[in-house]
C-alpha cells in the first residue's frame, strides 16, 4: 500500500484527515444528534441493536459513533492515518468504553477485505469516489454486506463537462501552495453562490478565512459548511457516476434499491440504501 503522507506530499492526494482532525473539534451532541438523525431516516430504523456496523473510509468518525448510539456493533477504518487518529480522538471523549474497532487500512487492499466479517449495515459516504480506483472499491464494498444486509454509499454526481473541470481545479488545489489554495476556495464559493442565496456565500466567504469556524451551525447530517467546502474543492482523487450507472451496478451484485436521494443534476453526492438479498432469496 502506497504511503498516505507520500500521496499528499506529491499532490496526489488531498490530505482528508487533516480536514477531518479540524472539523473533529466541532463535534458535540448536537452534531452527533443530526447524524443519528440523518443514519436513521436514510436506514429506515433508530434500531442496531446487536447488528454490525461497518464504516468504510470513517473519516471523522462521526456516523460511526452515530451507529453505536443506535446499538451497533462497529468497526471502522480509514486509509488517512489523520483520520484513523480523529476517529480515536472522537472514541475517546464520547465512547471511551465501547468496544468499537478502528483501523488503518484501505478498501482496495483485497488482503485485508479478505479478512474482514460481512456486516449487517456497510457503510461509505462520500469515500469511495476518493480512491482512485472507484468500481474496484464499490466491488470490494459490495462484497462486505452479509445476505440480507444493507448498503448504505453516496458518490459523487457525474455532471458531463462540468465534473471534468471540477478534476482539474481538484488537482490544482492540492498541488499549490496556501495563497494559491485560498484564490482557489474564494473563487469556488463565487462559483457555487448560483445555489445558494448571496448573503450564505459571503458567510461561507469569511468562514473559508478561518474567524468563524468555531461557531458555525452545523449543517443537515450535522456537518460543516466550511470543511465541507474544502474537502469537495481540495478532495482528490476524484470519480463520478450517475445514478443509473451505481443502480446498475448494485442490481447485478443482487442488491435492491430501497433509499435514493439524488443532488437533482448539481454537484454533490448522490445517496443510496440497497438491501442484499437474503440467502432464500426473499
């Protein structure tokens, strides 16, 4: 496995975990309260009582914890060793006797799939468009839910021309400098104010400097504007796929479709909830 930090060095990589250990500072019950509240609605239960959870590409750690506060049995993992460390961070002050498991390791290590239990909620938003390799994580992903289980991924929306540009910004932003980073997200935020009113842009403008990240309202599945805005302008490795295509996909691995909340065409990801079919076939 290629070292992480080596990755990021080379400007082949956005250093996600960095982003995260920043946002991980942020976390308190009410964040945790809107990822609850968004894992059970999208899962269709406030219930995992007894049931595996597993996380892949954990990030933060936020929906992993989430998921032990509905009940579950988790196990987590992460290839950015600065998000393994946010994700312990958050074990930590939250859930400092739970036995949750936390690893480093990638979903594109086959040898360590391989070694992994299939799990009854298998987890991944918003990760497996970062790997580089995005068929062959979603096939590995796939192949971690349990007869019967749930899939629960997001990936980003495949725009035509207009995800093609959004590469090469990506790729710009994490071989540049801070100046050359801080032209690139004010320019961004211009660019995405056509979807938001002009006074949230110019909020999301100063918050983007740094004097407000501390007191910004958390967002729908208790997230954060600014670290959102960074890790989607700097988030690199970067794939797109339509709806149809990752349904596709997913129906001939035998999974059915039971949750699917689309971006409506813009930029953003994609939402699904499959279900596995059971080994009678039910």
């Amino acid at each position: 496995m290629i070292d992480c930090q080596t990755e990021i060095s080379q400007g082949r990589r956005f250093a996600f975990g960095r982003n995260w250990l920043r946002f991980g500072q942020l976390i308190d019950e009410e964040r945790i309260a809107g990822a609850r509240e968004s894992l059970e609605s999208a899962l269709g239960t406030s219930d995992l009582t007894g049931r595996r959870f597993l996380d892949v590409g954990c990030g933060s750690g936020l929906f992993s914890l989430a998921a032990l506060r509905m009940g579950a049995r988790v196990q987590s993992f992460d290839y950015d060793p600065d998000s393994v460390r946010a994700t312990e961070k958050l074990r930590q002050e939250f859930a400092p006797d739970s036995d949750w498991s936390i690893q480093r390791a990638s979903i594109l290590d086959a040898t360590f799939v391989r070694g992994l239990e299939q799990a009854d909620v298998v987890y991944s938003w918003g990760v497996l468009h970062h790997t580089g390799n995005l068929w062959a994580a979603m096939e590995a992903t796939c192949g971690l839910v349990a007869p019967g289980g749930t899939l629960y991924v997001s990936i980003y929306n495949d725009q035509g021309a207009e995800s093609r540009v959004w590469t090469s910004v990506k790729r710009r932003y994490n071989t540049s400098g801070a100046v050359a980073r801080q032209v690139l997200l004010a320019g961004s935020v211009l660019y995405l104010g056509r979807h938001y009113p002009l006074s949230a842009a110019m909020r999301l403008a100063k918050r983007v400097g740094g004097s407000s990240a501390t007191t910004t309202v958390p967002r729908r599945r208790g997230m954060s504007r600014k670290h959102d805005l960074v890790d989607w302008v700097g988030g690199f490795p970067f794939e797109v796929a339509t709806p149809e295509k990752v349904f596709t996909f997913c129906r001939e691995r035998g999974f059915e479709l039971r949750h699917l909340k689309t971006c409506r065409g813009s930029i953003g990801c994609n939402e699904f909830v499959f279900t596995l079919g059971s080994p009678t076939g039910g």
